[in-house]
C-alpha cells in the first residue's frame, strides 16, 4: 500500500517544482543559488505560499528584483496568483564601517537605533516589508519636505494631510516612505489595521472577488482599515470599474478618520485617464515629491547600506565616489551596484579595486548617450574658444587657457555620464575637487554673463547636430 505523504512532504514536493520553474528565469545559477536556495517553504498552496529566508536583506532584495519570476512560477504551478509571504529567521547587527563619507549638512543619517527584529506578525499581515523603516531610510535636500510629511501623517494618521499623496520617479524612496509610515503607526499602536498594496494587487483581489462573488468581503476588508498605503495608483488609468471601487473605497476610509496614502510616478494632474474626481480628492490633501537624490545624498545611501552589509570588507573611497557620481538617477540601481561589489570581493575573495568598480558600473549606467565622446567635447570646446585642444589636456594655467578647461570640464559632467574622477582623467589627470571647482565656477558664471551662456550653448548645439 503506498504512503500517503505528510504535509511538510507534501509542501517541499510543491517548493521544489516551483523552484525548477523559478530557475529557468533567473539570470544565473549562482544567483539563484544565492537568493533560493536559502528559502525554507512554511506553507505553499494555491492561496497562500509562506516563506522564511535567512534575514531581512533577503525579505527585500527578493521583493525588488525576484518577486516577479517568482509569481510568475505559482501561477505556472497553481494555475492563479496566491498571496506570497516572506519573513525573515533572523537578524544581524550592522559592522562598523572602516571608511566614512563626508556628509553635507542637508543630509541627516538616522539617528536611532536599529529596530529590534520584531516578535510580533503584524508587519508581515499588513505586507509590511521589515527593512523599509524610517531609520533606514537616508533624509536628504531632495527628499526632507516629503520625509517630514510622511513622519507627520505616522504620528496622526487620519488627521494630519489626509490624503498625503507622494510622487516621483522609479527607485527614489516612495515605496520605501509607505513602509515606512505603516512600521511606525504599527510600532506605536500594535492593534491598528494596517495594510499595503499596490494598485495592480487592489486590482486583482477586485476582479477575484467579482469572479468569486466575494464582493462584499473585499470591500469589508478595504473598508475597516486604519491606514491604507496603495502603491502606483497610476496603475488604476484605464480602469473604470477599479476606480469606481477605489473612489468608494477612499470615501468611506476618509470620512471615518482613517488615513489614506498613495504614491505615483507623477503629480495627479499628470496622470492620463484617471477619473477627474479622484485627482481632485488627490489635490484636496498634501501632494508631495522626491526629487532626484544630489552626489551627498547618494554618498549618504552607500554609506549607510556598506555599514550594514559591508562585512568588514575594506573599499577604497574612491569607489563609493565613483558609485554615487555616476548613479544619479534611482536609488535601487545606487545600492544594487554597491552590493554587487560587494559580492565580487567575497566570492572571489578579492580585494575591491577601483577597476572592479568600475567593471560592475558598466552593468548599471549604460554607455554613453549617442555616443558623445570626451574627445568630441573638448574638440568642439577648443575650437569655440580658439585654443587647441591638447591645450585643454596640458598643465598650463592662463586665463586663455584655464577657462576652455573648466568648460570642458562642466560640460563632460553634464552631457556625458563621466564621473569627477573619470573627467579630471580626461582632462590631463586633476583631482575630482578640481573638477567640482570647475563645474561650480562655469556654472555661476553663465547664470551671470549671457555672452557667455551663449557660447556655451552654441557649443553644445554643435555637439547635439554630430
């Protein structure tokens, strides 16, 4: 007579097809050996698949680059879409960093301490990710209006900036914020009902209740929450019947004093095809953004995710400076390029040298833009200024030749994606504090004199015809 398999069987028999599904889309076996493996499967069937990975840095690198890959294997398994959970064993403390960036004074580090890994499931019912908390979260020039909003709706949700609705591009720290504001009302009332999502899973529970006749359920789940945090609302555009529902939704939860906030990658007069009565209800609470993170920021980002998952491992300042300069624009990229370093040096078990950075950056700031070349920069330069060009390169310091140099400089940083480091190469070997004084000095001096505004134009008009 054959065995009847135990439940745990039953659930690692599932976990390991999913797996041989997952694998297939991953980029590399190390990869998925690294970030699957290490899972452990608590419950997986087709409502609900549980899991337990190692830490929480595992929590959210798996929820920003693998979550997809892995849905997308349940639905291949189960033939529908079961919530996923993932919760962490444990957690380590920070080491101490053996290098420190000089910070600005717009920027803030946080000043408390790590949060006790948390004995309670709350953050995990209210799809909470544990590692997105304002300690965690670096408060610079770009981001302290919408910081300090967010801070202010967690110690008075329902009456401070109701809705609070948070806009920016991708990987600026807007989903970190939600997280944020749900860890801190939850931390300071346990009881309160909490609840993330994006627009796309409000969505899908809104047409699986339909399909199911749980419409009731689903409006009483979404009704007699304390806090809403809805992600990517932009995901509703197009859908009327999901934005009849949310309207409701929002209505019902604001008119009871319970707090409701929404993120976007643009403003509410920006967003195509959502209703005019919800971008008006947008635009009666407080619309805020995250602009795009300044080099001390940045620096700040990298520091602070090196103290906690640096290792001990030694890198040279220059490459956090090449890092921060030449990611600019999204904050996930910024870390993502650091951690992969990171990797690199342990598992070859290599010390990190500047070259190794700059090998990974080629993975996250592509090439440059129409392929606008140094050379083609300081050539255009030189001839707008009547100087020849390995003049620019040499060490002379006349004012006839000083001022194309600086020019050069300010323009390399900004039409091309050079770091400091990489442009005070090109330009005959200076130090990156060179090109920092250059780059300021051009750019006071064409806000100040439109001569010669208009010579620095005409030269990057020269550049953009080829």
């Amino acid at each position: 007579m054959a065995l009847i398999p135990t439940a745990q069987e039953e659930t690692t028999r599932l976990w390991e097809q999913i797996l041989c599904t997952v694998k297939d889309s991953i980029e590399s076996q190390q990869a998925f050996d690294t970030w699957f493996r290490p899972i452990v499967p608590v419950r997986v069937d087709p409502l609900l698949v549980e899991l337990e990975v190692p830490n929480p840095f595992f929590v959210d690198w798996i929820h920003e680059h693998h979550l997809q890959a892995l849905e997308a294997a349940l639905a291949t398994t189960f033939g529908s879409r079961p919530e996923v959970r993932l919760s962490a064993r444990e957690s380590t403390e920070p080491t101490p960093a053996p290098w420190r960036v000089p910070l600005s004074e717009p920027v803030r580090m946080p000043d408390a301490p790590r949060p006790a890994p948390r004995t309670d499931r709350g953050w995990l019912e209210s799809q909470l990710n544990p590692r997105l908390t304002f300690e965690n979260f670096i408060v610079g020039s770009s981001s302290e209006f919408t910081h300090a909003a967010c801070r202010a709706v967690a110690g008075r949700p329902g009456h401070a900036y109701n809705p609070l609705f948070i806009f920016a591009g991708p990987g600026l720290g807007k989903t970190h914020l939600l997280h944020a504001i749900g860890h801190q009302v939850k931390g300071e009332r346990p009881d309160a009902r909490v609840y993330y999502v994006t627009a796309e899973r409000f969505t899908n529970e809104m047409i699986y209740s339909i399909q199911h006749a749980q419409t009731l359920a689903f409006r009483n789940k979404y009704r007699s929450i304390d806090l809403l945090l809805i992600d990517d609302i932009q995901f509703l555009a197009g859908k009327e019947s999901t934005q009849e529902e949310f309207f409701y939704t929002f209505n019902a939860l604001r008119d009871a004093h319970k707090q409701v906030v929404v993120t976007a990658d643009k403003p509410p007069k920006d967003l195509a095809m959502l209703e005019e009565r919800l971008t008006s209800r947008f635009n009666q609470g407080l619309v805020c953004d995250i602009k795009q993170p300044d080099v001390e920021t940045r620096l700040a980002i990298l520091r602070h995710r090196y103290e906690r998952e640096g290792d001990g491992m030694r890198l040279p300042a220059e490459a956090f400076l090449l890092i921060a300069d030449r990611i600019r624009t999204n904050v996930r990229d910024l870390e993502g390029c650091l951690v992969r370093v990171l990797a690199l040096g342990s598992l070859l078990k290599q010390e990190v040298t500047v070259a190794m950075v700059e090998e990974v950056l080629q993975t996250y700031a592509g090439p440059e833009p129409d392929q606008l070349t140094p050379e083609r920069v300081v050539t255009a330069v030189a001839e707008a200024f009547s100087v020849r060009p390995e003049m620019i390169f040499g060490r002379r310091r006349t004012q006839s030749v000083a001022l194309p140099r600086q020019t050069a400089m300010y323009l390399l940083r900004q039409l091309t994606t050079l770091s400091l480091v990489e442009i005070g190469r090109v330009v005959g070997g200076r130090d990156h504090t060179t090109v920092m004084y250059a780059c300021d000095r051009i750019a006071d001096r064409i806000s100040g004199d439109p001569g010669f505004a208009d010579k620095v134009n005409a030269v990057i008009s020269t550049l953009a015809l080829g």
